[in-house]
C-alpha cells in the first residue's frame, strides 16, 4: 500500500512538472507573438525589451533606449513619406527551449510593408533568435539576433 502511494504521489508531482514546462513555453510563445504583433507600435513592443538588451542585425547595438531612438525616428521619417503605409510582422515555425529562468526562441519572422500608395514590395523573412529571461513572473528580451534570409 505505501509503495502504491508513492507511486502515484510520484506521478502526481512528474505531471505537474510537464505542466510547468508547457505554462512556461506557452508564456514564451505568447511573448514573442505580441512582440511580433507590436511592430509597428515601438512603445508598446520596448515593454517586452529589457533594458539591458543586446540586439545583433548587421552591427551589434547594446544600448537600448538608443536601438529604440533609432528605430522610431526610422519609423517616423517613413510614415511622414507614405502616412497610410502599414507594417505587418508575422512568426513561423518558433522553437523554445527552456533552461530554467532562461529560455531560447528561434522562428522566422516575414515583415510585410503594404505602402498607402504605390507598388506594394515583396515580404521580407528573417531568421530571428530570441533569448528571454523570467523575472517576476514575467519573460523579457534580452537578446535578438537577426539574420537575413
């Protein structure tokens, strides 16, 4: 009888384990699909960035709040160009791999610019490795590297 219960307290606890991974991968995934899906609203996507971010595309760019000023005076001189263009960001195929407080993303990612005026450009896809790091119950990127495809 003893050994029965131990037997079912043990895969008791290893389920709740394996529940525990898939809450966390599923909270990784919906991380990295909001920061797709706030592409176009840089505010509200540096929310997932932590501070301390590294972001590598064809130059390494350690400074956050600097990447961010870059990206929307970029964004800005193009919306004053084309006012009613849009910017859609869409993930495929992600991975996670989780380790701990430590979790590791890679997927592409196609970025479509749909223009309010003029020929619309074929999407772009890139290859994209996100690596996040829980704290306070909340996953934040740490480091981005782009690789064009």
């Amino acid at each position: 009888m003893n050994g029965s219960i131990t037997k079912i307290l043990a895969i008791f606890f290893l389920s709740s384990l394996s529940f525990l991974s898939f809450s966390s991968e599923q909270e990784v995934l919906d991380t990295i699909y909001k920061w797709s899906a706030l592409e176009s609203d840089l505010d509200a996507q540096s929310e997932l960035i932590r501070d301390d971010r590294v972001m590598i595309t064809s130059k390494r760019w350690p400074n956050q709040k600097e990447n961010l000023m870059i990206q929307k005076e970029r964004r800005a001189a193009n919306l004053s160009r084309d006012p009613d263009s849009t910017l859609i960001s869409t993930i495929s195929s992600p991975v996670v791999r989780i380790y701990g407080e430590v979790a590791i993303a890679d997927f592409v990612r196609r970025t479509d610019f749909i223009p309010g005026t003029g020929d619309m450009s074929p999407p772009t896809f890139t290859y994209i490795t996100l690596v996040l790091v829980e704290e306070n119950g909340e996953w934040g990127i740490a480091h981005t590297h782009n690789s064009s495809m």
